[in-house]
C-alpha cells in the first residue's frame, strides 16, 4: 500500500512537473522559523541563501514563523546586555528582505518572553523595533493580539496571519493581554478565523502561525534514544548528565501532554483540531509554520500543512505515512505561486550549494 502510495505522488510530481515547466511563476513567498539565534552553526549562511533567493523583490514577500529570538524575546530598554543581543539577532533576519521585499514576522513562543509572565509586552517591544528597523517591514499579527491578520501578496494570494502563542499563553499571568486587541475570547478568535477565510474563498490562502498542525519532532512526541538517557540535551546539547529513568519519565509526560507547546496537550489539540475544520472549507489553502527545527511536509485529509523551522538550528525528527518529506536540517521553503499552479521547495546548504532545492512538491 506504502509503495502504490510513493508511486501515485511520484506520478503526480511528473505529470506537475511538466505543467510547472510551462507556467509563469507570478510570486514568491520565502518561509524561515525559528531563526532566533545568529550564532548557531549554519544559521547566517542560511540567510545569505535567502536574501540571494530574492531575485524579483517585487514579486517576492519573506514570512518569518516564529521564535525569531531566542531564548526569551527583546528585552526591555532597562536590561542593555540581553536587549543589544536581541536586537542583533532580530536585525540578521530582518536584513534578509530589508530593502527588498516586504517581511511578515510572526511571534513564537520565545518571543513571548519564553512563554512566561511579559510575554505580550516582549512581543510588543519586538514589533516596535521591526517598525523602527526599515520600510515594509511588519510584525503580524500585531500588538500581541490574536489576529487573523491578512497581507495581500498579490493579486490572487494572501497571507493570513494568526499568534498562536496567544491562544496557548496561560492568561491568569497575564493581565493585559486583551489589551488594544478587538478579540477577548478564544471563540471569538476562532468565529473571526472562519470568517475570514469564507471572505478569502476566491485567493490562495497561506495560513502562517508558529505552532504547527502536523510534526514528528519532538513537540510531536519523538525523541531519540539520547534524550532518554541524556534528558538535559533536549534542552541544551552539551549537558550530557545521564538521567535514563528520569528521562524516560519526562519524555512520557511531554508525549502525555504535560507541556502547552506540544501537540497532545489539551488546549493545543484544541487550536489544531479547529484549525483542520476550517482548512478544509478552503480547497487552495496551507498552512506554514515553525516551531520544529526542520523542513516537513504533510498532506493529510486533501490539505497541505508545512514545518519550515530550521531557520538556524534542527532536531530530530520521526518517520510517517503522513509526512511526504521531512529533513531534520538548517534551511529554509519557499512557496512558488504560478498563474495555474502552486509548489513547495525546501532548500538547505547542508548537502550542497543550496542553490538547487532538496525537495520540490507540487500543491494546488
């Protein structure tokens, strides 16, 4: 069943491939997660190989998904050491498209103060300094409100943004966090996701948010068998304190649900589940996110849903029938919009130049 299922996507890629040879490719949207830290092995030569991916600045937006600087978000103006550090990891990344293309930054978990107390004001101060850094540069949604939040790329796609870490914040920490926002519930969120895209039924729609749909990594619950002996590597890789019962014993309650940022916690599987139904009233629509350190690619239920965070480091990552690629590496996607067709790339410099994609699927 495995093999007639890898033969009819082949054939689909072939048969594609051959319209997407003849299509005029009308937009460009470069995708990075997870890009917060400018230090880490690979990561500025990651953005070189976007910012050169800009070849029609006018045809081309890049999308940063979240967790855009490690590890806690910008600091306040008072704390100078962590708020320089911050504003220069922030500033490598917006340096790919600045004077070129339009950017669209979504906040991740980190940059909602590591998901702690202040988070909504970390995520302003970021927007504040995007704002200050250069033109057509945007911070969505904005003000640490919920969204949904719509860019028109271009005549026929558009990028719907929406904070994910919101939905998932524990509010009871924080008491502005309605502040300046016209959405105060969790339902109503949901009610103005539907409704925006029913008013959208006629573009391309690219939902980007942090928290992904689909992952086999580890907020997935996949882990290596290192992680079980060595539980602090999960964390930081050099702590190799061995703990194999301890280990075990946090990687079944991350798996259970214990942690908000992983997929079968509760109030995640909520977020997931709504987001999946309304998916599926839209026939030209993915959803692009970050928050695991690598390149997937799922199509499950007729929908196609996107990881893209290997912006500056990767994690490992699990095989499935659902995933029809994944790449536990250093890279970046772009969605390649044509006048009658749509597809994914993943690119990486991990196994070459980076120039040629590693991965090329065909979506609408």
């Amino acid at each position: 069943m495995k093999t007639l299922r890898i033969l009819a996507v082949n054939l689909l890629f072939i048969i594609s491939g051959a319209i997407y040879a003849q299509d005029s490719l009308e937009f460009t949207m470069i995708l990075l997660g997870d890009a917060g830290d400018y230090k880490k092995p690979g990561a500025i030569s990651n953005f070189d190989l976007a910012r050169k991916a800009i070849v029609e600045p006018s045809k081309t937006a890049v999308g940063f998904l979240g967790d855009n600087i490690y590890p806690a978000g910008l600091a306040d103006v008072s704390d100078s050491i962590d708020r320089s550090d911050g504003e220069m990891k922030l500033a490598k990344q917006l340096d790919i498209a600045k004077g070129l293309c339009p950017a669209y930054i979504v906040p991740g978990n980190h940059d909602w103060n590591h998901w702690s107390a202040g988070g909504k004001d970390a995520a302003v101060r970021a927007e504040r300094y995007i704002e200050s850094y250069g033109e057509d540069l945007y911070q969505a949604p904005s003000l640490g409100c919920p969204g949904p939040e719509v860019h028109q790329l271009s005549e026929d796609v558009v990028f719907m943004a929406i904070d994910s870490q919101w939905w998932l914040h524990e509010w009871k920490k924080e008491p502005n966090i309605h502040d300046n926002c016209t959405i105060t519930s969790r339902e109503a969120f949901l009610k103005a996701l539907e409704d925006s895209v029913l008013k959208y039924k006629e573009k391309q729609i690219v939902l980007g948010m942090h928290h992904p749909v689909y992952t086999k990594g580890p907020h997935g619950g996949r882990y290596t068998f290192k992680e079980h002996i060595f539980p602090l590597t999960m964390f930081k890789k050099n702590l190799l304190v061995p703990l194999p019962v301890l280990g075990s014993i946090a990687i079944v309650l991350r798996a259970s649900g214990a942690s908000r940022q992983d997929i079968n916690h509760p109030l995640n599987k909520r977020l997931m589940k709504a987001v999946k139904r309304i998916v599926q009233s839209h026939d030209r629509m993915v959803v692009v996110s970050g928050h695991e350190h690598s390149l997937q690619h799922f199509y499950q239920d007729g929908r196609h849903f996107i990881v893209s965070g290997g912006g500056c480091k990767h994690t490992h990552l699990g095989k499935s029938k659902k995933l029809l690629y994944g790449r536990s590496c250093v890279g970046y996607a772009k969605l390649k919009f044509y006048k009658n067709s749509t597809y994914l790339e993943f690119y990486t410099q991990e196994f070459g130049s980076g120039s040629v994609p590693i991965y090329t699927g065909f979506l609408f």
